[in-house]
C-alpha cells in the first residue's frame, strides 16, 4: 500500500508507504500528477515498494534527524 498525501505527517507513522506530493492550487500548469504517474510505474517494477520507495524519496533521513537542543 503507498499513501500519496501533500501532508508528510498523514503517513509519518508509515513512512516508507508515504509519497509526498506538492499540493495542487488550481494551477493548469500543474504537472506533479505526471510525475506521481511516472513514479508509480517505476515502483510497480520494483519487488520491494517500501524499500524502493525509502530509496527513492530518501524520507528515512526525515526520520533519522533530530532537532538542535535549545
């Protein structure tokens, strides 16, 4: 299962299933769906999805950084 959110903290719990995407403003010209189609067929061909789209979003260093401490 892949959860495509413009809100990285809807799939935070299950990072690896999560696909960012840019938030869609009305804007005609707006091509982020092509690419979110383009990279659903790369993953399709992929025999680990997680894995694969760990690697390809980089969002484990999302998860690996902590914050300065005050």
């Amino acid at each position: 299962m892949i959860i495509v959110d413009n809100y990285i903290h809807s799939f935070g719990f299950n990072i690896e299933n999560g696909i960012p995407i840019l938030e869609f403003r009305g804007d005609k010209n707006d091509t982020e769906l092509l690419y979110l189609a383009d990279y659903l067929i790369k993953l399709s061909f992929e025999k680990n999805i997680k894995d694969a789209n760990i690697k390809y979003t980089k969002l484990d260093i999302l998860t690996n950084l902590s914050l300065p401490k005050i």
